[in-house]
C-alpha cells in the first residue's frame, strides 16, 4: 500500500466516498442509462485524474494475481475492438450473417473481433469505475476502509427508507426507473428487484461484521436493528434469490457471536443477547406492521411457490448462442443483438430478453473460452483470499467483503449483477476489503 500524506489521505477518503455516493443512487440502472452511467465514469475519470502516482504504484506494488486479472479483464475487451483481416474474420465462428449483410454494403477489407464494436466499447467502458475504485481503495489505511463500508450500509439505510415510498404507493411514487413498476416492490435506488435485494443483501453483511470505529460496546443494540431494517428490505423487494442469499451474512454473524462466545466474559455475552433481543424485535415490529392476509412480505414469500419463469427458455436459446460463437464468443455487450437471431420462435416472448439471466453463460457467449478461464481465476483468487482471512485478525472485516462478493457470485447464475456501475463499484471495494483485510499478521499479499 503507497504512504499517503494526511491531506492526500484526506482526498481520497472523500473523493471514494464521493463516487461509492453517486454509483450506488445513479448507477443501478444498467446499460439501458447511458447518461447516469456516463456521469458515474467521469466521475471516476477525474477522480482517476487525481490520483496519478496511486495509479502507478497500484500495478507496482499490488499483488501480482490481482494485477494480472484486473489487466486480462481489460485486455480482453480491447482485444475485441482491434481490427482483424475480412480472412481472419471468415474463420471465425458465428459470424456468417455478419459477412452476409457487410458483403450487401460497401466492402471491408477490416473488421473488428466484435459482432458490435459500439457494445464492446460500452462494455470497456463500464470498467473505468471499477478500476477507479481499485486504485483509491489500495491507498488507504485499514481504518478509512472500515468507514467506506459504514457508509455503504448508510446507503442501504437510506436505499430503503426511500424504497418504503414506493412499497406504501404501490409504485405510485419514488420509482427512479418506471418502466419497471411492480405494486409493492421495494426497488430503492435500483431497477431490477434482484439487483436491489443484493445491495442488501451486501449492506447486511458489512453491517454484521465490520467493526465500529470506537469499538465501543454500546453500538451493538443499534448493530442488530440496522441488520433488522436491512432483513426487512430483502423481503420487501419480493427477490427470491437475495431472500436465500442473506443467509450468508446471518449465518457468518452467528459464527461471529459463537467465536466471541467463547473469548468473551458471561457479562459481554449477556449484552450481545439483549442486542440480539433487540434486533429480533425489531424485525418482528416491522413485521407485525405489515401483516395481513394481503401482506407485502406473505406475497414476497409466495412467490417461493411460483412456477412462471421465461429463464429455462432463455437459457435453451443462450445455449445455443454460446455454441455457435464458442471458443472465441461474439464480443462483451453484444448479447442483445445476437440473441435476437438465436432465439427459437417457440420461445418468443412480447418483451426482450435483453440479457441472458445468467452472467456466466452470457459470458460464454461473449467472451467464449478466455472469458471462462478469466471468471474460474477471480473465483480462485476470492476463495484463496477468503482462506487465508483466517489467520487474519481482521479476519470478520475479510469475511464481510467475501460474503458480498459471494452472493454477486451466487446470484449472477440466475441473474446479472455486475452489469450495473452500482455494482461494479460496489465489487471492487469488496474485493480490496477482503484482500487488505486478509493478510495474517507481518505477511505482505505475494
């Protein structure tokens, strides 16, 4: 990690705080807002600007795994955008109705990799944040970190008291993105309910296990009802999937509470029973409120027991897709306009699939085998992070980082969480969470 000064040190805090701010309010909406997102990446772009010397000293002086994914994942993009010869392109998989309809226009003796160079570039781009949020994140002390995460569950808090207007409307009022109204869902600062319920899922996790600046006792009544209130946003936005996935940070704070068992006195356990109380009671306050035989939070789990699902089919014709492109794939971002000719017409449906509900099978189609191998190596690199966490004495900090990336690992194979600058950013800190809280004691990360 570079030596900061105070001031400098100051910057970056505020400056990462800043853009974590506006990612999660004005990026959750995915590729669909192109100006939000635009905004979002500038930001990043100046604050890029600013931290020049952390830039170069991040692909020094980090680890060298992580330099070497972070460099694949965006050299594989930009690959894709280099211009290759009309023979080299004859040779590829997938592109024969590209060649079709460039051979009726005016001929090319050039072609990019990408079916659509215009996608793959909003695909690269979209990695600016991230990157971004890498480089300030590396620069800072332990301490700064843990406050960056407090602020994200700040965000969650918020998130869901402004999605309570929009669950007491019935989406009458406070839908940042309207084209998505669903009556009673709490959507918060994003578009899609699974994207929204994994945020909280991700704010639970830090709330359970970051510590508290002042590590003071008293902060852990107000602890459990913050994960109450985040438990409750889960349910309210009706996802299936981040109502199963916040058994992740649950099931690590009751490991936490087991592990301070036994190193703590009878009198500190007592207190954490009575915050346990308090944070029980107050999910069953806010359940009680909402009760009903028309419940918001029956009809979210209700719909455990619903069978209408588009995804089997989307998967069948992605499949498909994936097959066609494999080993080399299409081009990042070019789903939506490739699966328009792959979808079969028994499985035509009057709404666009628009993405494949499956991050890694939409990767195969995109990124074919190199992009494979570039996902089986961040999972690698997180699973032997969170390994070594153990040793750490930071090890709860580590964990919260790894519950999060977790859950986007889990959900990305029913859905797409990391194609929102929301989580991209939100990705990012996690990872460098768990890797600067990670290291055992006087061990430097390889």
């Amino acid at each position: 990690m570079s030596v900061l000064t105070d001031s400098n040190s100051n910057r970056s805090f505020v400056i990462l705080a800043f853009l974590v701010t506006i990612a999660i309010i004005v990026g959750g909406g995915g590729v669909r807002y192109g100006l939000a997102n635009l905004f979002v990446q500038l930001a990043a772009l100046a604050a890029l600007a600013f931290h020049r010397v952390q830039f170069a000293d991040f692909w020094r002086k980090s680890p060298r795994a992580l330099v070497l994914l972070i460099g694949l994942t965006i050299a594989l993009p930009v690959a894709q955008l280099m211009p290759i010869p009309h023979l080299a392109v004859t040779a590829l998989p997938g592109r024969e109705t590209l060649l079709e309809a460039r051979s009726m226009g005016q001929g090319a003796e050039w072609f990019a990799f990408s079916v659509d160079p215009g996608r793959t570039l909003v695909a690269l781009s979209g990695l600016i944040l991230p990157l971004t949020v890498l480089v300030i994140t590396r620069s800072l002390a332990v301490q700064r970190l843990i406050w960056i995460g407090w602020l994200v569950v700040g965000l969650g808090i918020a998130s869901f008291l402004f999605g309570t207007i929009q669950v007491v409307s019935a989406g009458e009022t406070g839908l940042l993105y309207p084209e998505n109204s669903m009556p009673g869902v709490l959507f918060g600062t994003f578009a899609n309910r699974n994207t929204a319920g994994l945020f909280f899922v991700s704010a639970l996790s830090l709330a359970a296990l970051l510590p508290f600046p002042d590590h003071s006792r008293s902060i852990l009544i107000p602890r459990f009802i913050v994960c109450a209130l985040l438990v409750l946003a889960i349910v309210l936005t009706r996802s299936r999937s981040a109502i199963v996935l916040m058994a992740i940070p649950i099931g690590l704070s009751a490991m936490k509470l087991f592990w301070e068992h036994k190193l703590h006195s009878e009198q500190s356990l007592k207190f954490m029973a009575l915050a346990l109380a308090a944070g029980v009671l107050a999910v069953l306050g806010a359940i009680s409120a909402t009760a009903g035989t028309d419940s918001r939070l029956a009809q979210s789990f209700e719909r455990f027991e619903a069978r209408e699902d588009a995804r089997s089919e989307i998967w069948d014709d992605a499949v498909y897709s994936a097959q066609r492109y494999w080993p080399m794939g299409a081009g990042m971002g070019t789903f939506d306009e490739i699966f328009q000719l792959d979808e079969s017409l028994e499985n035509l449906a009057p709404r666009r699939a628009g993405r494949a509900h499956n991050d890694y099978l939409e990767i195969a189609i995109e990124a074919g085998l190199p992009g494979i191998a570039l996902v089986v190596g961040w999972l690698f690199f997180v699973i032997w992070l969170s390994w070594r966490a153990r040793r750490s004495p930071m090890r709860w900090s580590a964990w919260a980082g790894a519950a999060t990336l977790a859950a986007i690992a889990l959900q990305s194979a029913i859905d797409y969480p990391l194609r929102s600058q929301a989580f991209l950013g939100l990705g990012a800190f996690a990872l460098i969470l768990l890797a600067q809280m990670s290291k055992p004691p006087n061990e430097s990360v390889p």
